[in-house]
C-alpha cells in the first residue's frame, strides 16, 4: 500500500488549482470564455481532486488526471458551455479521464485503500447510527459500497465525502434531486443487505 493511501486528501486550494491549470484552458480573443472556465475550476476544483484522489490513491496520479480534465475541459469549453447542463458535461470528462487512468495502469478502484474514505463511515454512521452501530470493521463497508452500481455509489461519494449537496449532485450526473435521493436511498439499503444489518 502506498504512502498516499495511508492519510486524508491533501489539502487543496480551489485558486492555487484554477491558477495553475487555467494556461490550458480556452484561448479565446474573447476574455469571457477565460473567465468562465477559471471560475469553473475556481468552484470545482477541490471536489475533483478528491475525487480522482478517491478512485487513484494517489495525490500525484490525482494531479495528473484533473490536469488532464482541465485540458480536455478547456479545449472543449465553447461546446460545453452550449450543453444543457456544463456541470453534468464536465463531470462525464472528469470520470472518463479517472476511468482511462484505471484502465491504463491496471488497477481496480482505490475506493477500499484510500484512508480519506473513513469520511463515508463516520457520516453513514451519523445518519444510520442504529443500522451501522454494530460494524465490527469498517473495511467491510468500504467494500461494500464499491460494488454499490455506478450512480449509486456516485451519490454517497459525492455527498458523504466530497460534500456536493444533492442539488449539485443532481447538475452533476444530470437528474433531479428526487433521483439523487432515490439512488441515496437504494444504495444504503444494499449496503445494510451486504453487510446483514436489519433495517426494521
């Protein structure tokens, strides 16, 4: 297990990363185009440092890949601000760019390894104190909730860790919030089946 594994996301500024990665961004004559995408990262870019941190484990492989968002993101960023939803957009250029990074050094999610997950635990435990209480180990949860379907584990990722709300969650993969909290729901109901924890 790497170092990076062993400790919480660093400490990442939204301006420092905006600033650093805003020379990749759209080269317009006009200025406004500049000015949205770093606003853009300005908003985003912690949240998608963790999250490609989550998935690689990795700070610098975390680097590597949001950098290589921000560059395809930017190179693209006329087109995504015409779609319905720049978020949801961006968000599939986000997690296209986490998964080729998987595929690429063949290796499996680090969802299980990385520390920061504790993060789910303790806020799963706050909200299901009673269902969860009895966990003897929290490695069973973490794997539990890898092998939740896609949206599913999304949702308590980008809720219980990243911190969007389920209104940002909803721009993000492009559904309404009834839905996120619908995947909130059935998700947290497998994890109770796989772990064999009676919900009443």
């Amino acid at each position: 297990m790497s170092r990076d594994r062993d400790r919480h996301p660093p400490a990442w500024s939204p301006a420092r990363a905006a600033t650093v990665e805003i020379a990749i961004g759209p080269q317009e004559s006009d200025g406004s185009l500049s000015i949205t995408f770093e606003a853009f990262l300005a908003t985003h870019a912690r949240k998608w440092f963790t999250y490609a941190y989550l998935h690689t484990g990795s700070e610098a492989a975390a680097r590597e890949v949001t950098r290589a968002a921000y560059g395809r993101l930017g190179r693209v960023w006329p087109h995504a601000l015409r779609q319905a939803s720049v978020e949801a957009y961006a968000w599939s250029v986000l997690k296209e760019r986490v998964v080729e990074w998987l595929y690429d050094h063949q290796q499996p999610t680090a969802l299980t390894e990385t520390a920061a997950f504790a993060v789910v635990t303790h806020a799963l435990l706050r909200e299901c104190q009673q269902q969860f209480a009895m966990l003897e180990s929290q490695l069973g949860l973490y794997a539990a909730i890898s092998r939740l379907p896609e949206r599913q584990c999304d949702v308590i990722v980008l809720r219980h860790v990243i911190g969007y709300s389920d209104a940002q969650i909803a721009a993000l993969l492009g559904v309404d919030e009834v839905t996120v909290r619908s995947y909130a729901s059935r998700g947290k109901r497998k994890l109770a089946g796989a772990l064999g924890i009676d919900q009443g």
